[in-house]
C-alpha cells in the first residue's frame, strides 16, 4: 500500500469535542482527547487530524507564572515603562524572546523562541490560572507549551496506537498579523501532518504548470479550528478535523518559520523608504 | 427577532461544490452557485457562507489580459530586468499597485490597489485563459475582479432573495506572509459576514475580561476554505460552509486591511536595526 498523497475531500468536517474539562497540570492529553472522542462518538481514522489549543497544552504542562513572583529586569523595567506595560509582564515576554520585532504604545512583538513572531511572545493572562492556585494569588500568566512539536509528537503516538490510525495532530495559537485586522490561528506545533503542501508540478486546468504554490496546510487546519474553538472559553480547545489525506511525515510546526535570510519583512524596509 | 450574534457551532462543514464548470466570461455567479448548490442537494439556510475563489470571479467578470498587448514602461522594464521577470507582467502589476512593498530576485510584493499586500498584485497566469481565446493567443494573465467588495455584495443579495435566507460571501485569494512560510486564503471580498469578530468584552472561565481579541473571521473562512479548493484546478474554487452565525452587516473586506499608520510593518525598521 503506497502513501497517500496530500490532499483534502470535497468534505471538510470541524467538530469541536464537547464536555472537554477545565484542564489541570499533568493531564494526559491522550485521555483527555480520547474521552472527548468517545463523548462525542467519534472513533479516530487515518487521515483525522486532532487540533488542540496551545493553551489546553500548557496547562495541562503546567506552564503557569504567578506574576507577583517575577522580578523584572531593569530592561523590562525600562521597556514596560517605555511602552506602558506590566514591567513583570514584559520580564516573562523577554525571557520566551529571541528577539524584539516591533513596539508600540501597550504593544509588544517579538519572535519568541519557537521562532513565531506575536504579541507578547504568546503569553496569555485568561485561563491562565491554576486549578489549584490558592485564593489570593496571582495574577497569573501561561507560557506557551515548552516544546509544541515535541508535545504534537507524543500525543499522535499516543493517539496513532490506541486507534491504529495514521492521524496527525496540530497545536495551535491566535496571533495578529502585519497588513490585516484581526487574529487567526497558526499552527506551533504539529506532528504527523505535513506542515507545508507542495503543490509545485501539478498542472491547471490548461496545462501551466504551477510554479509558486506552497500551501501552509497545518496554519490553514489551524485557522479552520480557530473558528470552531473560539476565544473566550478553553472548553472548545480540542477540535476534530476529518477529510484531509496525508502521508505521516516526520516535521513540525518549525518547518513554517521563515528564516530571517529569506523574509523580506524581517529587517528591510521598502524600498520606496529606503534613502 | 432579534439578530444573531457571531458565533460558531460545535460543528462546521466545507463542501466544495462538484461539477463546477470553467468559467466563461459573462457566467452569472448567482447561477454559477445556484446551480451547484443544486447538484449537490443543499438548500442555502440563514448563516450559510458561499466561499468563491477570486478566479472564478475574475473569469466570469472577463479580468484577461493578453500578455502580447501589453507594452512595458520605462520603470515596468528598468524593475523587471532587475528582478528577473517578464517586464510585461511587472506593467500589468504596477498598475494594479499602490505601493511596491518588498522586492527580491524574481519576487515583487506590492499593495494592491485593493489594500492587499500580495506578491504580483494577485496578478495569475494560471487558469488565466479565456475559453474563447485565439489558437496561438496569449500567454493570458488573470487580474483580480474589479471590485470584489462589490462582487461579493452582488452575489450575497441574489443568493438572499433567491433562498429567502440571510447568508454570507466571501471572495477569496491565496498569499504568502512575512515569517511564515507557506500561502494561506484571505477574503478579499466579503458581503453579509462580518469580516471582523469582536470578542473584546467577552470573559474567559476565570471572569478575566478578554482585551485584545478580534478575530479575523472573514480570513478564516478563506482560509479553511482553501484548503478544500486546493490550488490546482479552478474546478472546486466554490465552498459551501455551514456553522457559523452572525448578523448580516455592510461591510466588507476592506475592513481587514490595516491603514499604514496603524501598521508598526509598513515602514518602520525593528528597533534592532534602527541606527
């Protein structure tokens, strides 16, 4: 049996699992999907891809920050001031950051180290309390997933062995974009899907060959969950996605991350600027 | 009755339409949509979206250009031999454009004059061809529909009376963005959908109120749409999508573009490289 080819249905379906709890840290995403699965009816197939919300990962990672305990640098003390920010806020975005990409009044975009370029390095300050934190503290903040491929990897394993199925799973998070109002969803990790579609070499309709078509195919599923999870509660974070076909690839959500040689956008300014 | 907030269903579907023909110049898209909708058995409901490609559009509004017609400017040829492209196609891009953007070898990213910052002003020389062309005419490049804003609204309010439901369109291009790899949908033409999802006001499961999140619904809807059309053939390049809900509003794509002021990419260089 060869693999199959990338490719999606006439019939694409989103189903965001219903009676998906308030997660607490050390939950086993592989019983949290799987209850949410049979909740729901639904039996993993090859070809399904499970998208999770980046922040059900990271609670259920535990990678909440009590703000009251962090000590802000006198960069971020310099920064926050500069900006009008929370100075420990700022600390904790520095720390996820490579680099600082642009500020603004109340704004602060850096690329963090997973090499994604957002507000606050991905830092959320809803949902981002500990089911267990004691009254009084905080406020607290979540961090993105330590290692979101390494995350994507584990459960579609998990997930690809319980359902002898050849799934694909992507992590997900909401960020804004140059250009355009608006946040959508971006894939910042995945595993077993193929992050990127290469349609280069197939042919339209008249026989051109497609010369520049590389589809974000794992940002795209994430988009499409992202309208089916919603933002204001965690409780949709999980979303079913069947009617993709894929070969399981080893990749990840770091094959999306333009290096910053071959982004135009990275430093250059337009040339119209330029003196 | 009172009208409808945004929202989205547990469950969404994308459908792409079957037996979509190529379009010729002068085909009516309520038809068009009508017809397939027909053939695939679905009645339009209230909260409904009819995703087409901007191709489609393009090839029913008669977008051809010759390429053998048009004659270079100074600047249009001096820009192409630089980059390494045919000096034709850089004419038919620069008159479409506002403001180059970026350019590199072989590449020119401009805002359109649609306020899309795309590579080649979303100018294609794939399924470009008229079906009544010439034998030896061409190569044919494919422009983006006039005013697709306009396009979008003409269509939402045939399919409206025809179906007596509320529904939504959206008109759609493929683009590359700054940082990622990959191209992904966008809506540059919307009618009825709010482009735009405010979720600012809302509150997440702790009561924390959320500040900083509007989603770009209109995008997300391209963009999981495009997954279902693909790249290669124009023949799935109309999308049925049914779970979302919102109020039918004027609007449009426009909406979506970020004015420069407001836009810490349009100009400016990251702090890093200020001197």
């Amino acid at each position: 049996m060869s693999a199959p080819t990338i490719g999606c249905d006439t019939r694409l379906e989103l189903r965001a699992l219903s009676g998906v709890p308030l997660v607490a840290e050390g939950t086993d995403l592989a019983d949290l999907v799987a209850d949410g699965l049979a909740r729901d009816g639904i039996t993993l197939r090859t070809g399904d891809v499970v998208v999770l919300a980046s922040k059900v990962v990271s609670r259920a990672e535990g990678r909440y920050v009590d703000l009251t305990t962090v000590v802000p640098s006198g960069e971020a003390t310099r920064l926050a001031a500069e900006l009008g920010k929370d100075p420990r806020m700022v600390e904790l975005v520095l720390r996820e950051t490579v680099e600082v990409s642009r500020t603004g009044p109340g704004v602060l975009i850096v690329k963090n180290r997973l090499g994604v370029v957002c507000a606050n390095a991905g830092i959320d300050v809803t949902n981002s309390r500990p089911l267990d934190a004691r009254a009084g503290s905080g406020p607290w903040a979540l961090l993105l997933p330590e290692a979101p491929d390494r995350s994507a990897d584990r459960l579609r394993q998990a997930l690809a062995s319980r359902f002898d199925a050849a799934v694909g799973v992507v992590i997900t998070d909401s960020v804004g974009r140059p250009f355009r109002f608006g946040t959508v969803g971006i894939a910042i990790g995945v595993s077993g899907l193929p992050p990127l579609w290469d349609q280069r070499g197939a042919f339209d309709l008249f026989g051109t060959r497609l010369e520049q078509t590389i589809t974000a195919l794992a940002d795209q599923v994430a988009a499409a969950a992202d309208l089916v999870a919603g933002q204001a509660a965690e409780r949709r974070g999980i979303v079913h996605v069947r009617g993709l076909s894929f070969p399981v690839v080893e990749s990840g959500a770091s094959a999306l991350v333009r290096p910053v040689n071959e982004d135009l956008y990275a430093r250059a300014v337009e040339p119209g600027a330029r003196s």
